[in-house]
C-alpha cells in the first residue's frame, strides 16, 4: 500500500497504479494566452502559467510509468449547437464565444487557441475529452471511458480551480471516484478563489476529496513502484 501525504489526511494509491489517472484540465490557449476566453472575460491569463514546469512533470512521470493520462479541452462545435444561451450570453466579456478573436473563434473546437498549450500537447494513446460544459463528465464519454479502463483514482489538475476543475472533481466524487486536487498544478485569475476551492474540498474529512502538492505524489508514486518492481521480481 502506498500513501501520499495529503490533507486532510493520507491519500492512498491503488495497489495496481493502472487504475490511477492523470487528469489534466484545459490548459488551453484560450484560457492561459492573450487574446483568448480568458482575457475577453477581463483575467490576468499569464498568472495561471506559473503551474506549467510542476504539471509537465507530473505528466512526464505519469508516462515514463506507463499510468493513464486524461486531457479535457472545453470547446464548442463550429455551429455553437452544443452551447446553451444561457453560456453564450453570460458574461458580457469584450468577446463572445464563437467571435473571431487574434486566435481564431473563441472556444471553438480546432480553433488555434481552442489547443491545449504546446507543453502539455497529448501524445498518441492518451485519452482526449471535449466538453461542452466546465464538468469533463457533463455530455462527454468520460465516465464509459474510465468505467471500462477500471480506473477508479483521479489525480486532478489544470485550470481554473474552482471552475472547470472543481466542477470537475465534483462530478467525479459524486460518481465513486477517490480524487485529489493537485494543489501546485492547478490554478485559478484569482487566488482567494484557489485557497477557497482547496479548502473546501478538504473539508469535512475530505467531503469532495483530498489536496496535496505535487511532491507528496512523486513520492509515494516512487515508492508504489518501487514495491510493485519488487513483487514483480520477487521469486514465489
Ligand atoms: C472557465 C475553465 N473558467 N476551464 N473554464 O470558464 O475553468
């Protein structure tokens, strides 16, 4: 058994570290770049870069293990079907989803800033979400894809905490799975905002689950894989 020091207490991995997915949330150009979703909306998007280097790491290491990895990018079809009015007119931002931007059309799917950011680009092989919501399971086959992987562990990370990514974490706990925010892997336009979600997440024992830094994981994955080398090993 391997244990990640977490809050509010001990998070443990899965004996079979294949049931254990990285989710990595729209780190899209329309939310971290000039010129995209974000910035219409009025944010300071180059804040939310300061949790690239620690999540390229963390997706690494989930590929060197082989472990399964999740990307969602939140978007819309060209003809904007998929998104309700009530999305489409919130917000009253300097651009409308679907307007031609600097990037192409805001938050529309093969658009240039609708792709997730060049660091973190999905390799061939690993599972690619587009949602029309700020949950990844909300009119995605999320669920079916993670129901017939056995994955029953998220670790999940990305922007913006308490919008995509909490909604996120929400949907997921709500469906069984044991789920971690990666505190220094996810952030938010607004830090209170960051602080809030982790802390509400966390509370209550950990009502939507558990938060830790991106150490605690790279820890207790080297020692999860360190003891399943081991039994692999081992002679019966
Ligand atoms: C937002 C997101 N903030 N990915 N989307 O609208 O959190």
């Amino acid at each position: 058994m391997s244990l990640a020091a977490a809050r509010p207490y001990e998070y443990e991995l899965p004996q079979d570290l294949s049931k254990l997915a990285l989710v990595i949330i729209d780190m899209q150009r329309d939310f971290m770049e000039p010129g995209g979703f974000g910035d219409a909306l009025g944010n300071d998007v180059l804040r939310l870069q300061a949790i690239v280097p620690t999540l390229k790491q963390l997706l690494d290491t989930f590929r060197a293990m082989g472990l399964p990895i999740v990307h969602t990018l939140e978007c819309h079809q060209a003809d904007l079907s998929d998104c309700p009015p009530s999305k489409l007119n919130r917000g009253k931002g300097a651009l409308k989803i679907g307007d031609s931007g600097p990037m192409g059309r805001i938050l529309v799917a093969g658009e240039a800033g609708n792709g997730i950011i060049p660091e973190l680009a999905p390799l061939p092989g690993e599972i690619v979400i587009m949602k029309p919501g700020k949950g990844a399971f909300y009119g995605t086959p999320l669920g079916s894809i993670l129901l017939e992987k056995g994955i029953t562990h998220l670790l999940i990370t990305g922007v913006t905490t308490e919008v995509c990514v909490q909604t996120t974490m929400r949907e997921a706990n709500d469906r069984g799975y044991e789920c971690l925010m990666v505190e220094d892997c996810t952030e938010s336009y607004f830090p209170e905002f960051k602080q809030a979600t982790l802390e509400m997440v966390r509370a209550q024992g950990g009502i939507v689950g558990w938060t830790a830094p991106a150490a605690s994981i790279f820890q207790a994955l080297a020692a999860a894989s360190k003891s399943q080398m081991s039994g692999v090993t081992a002679p019966v």
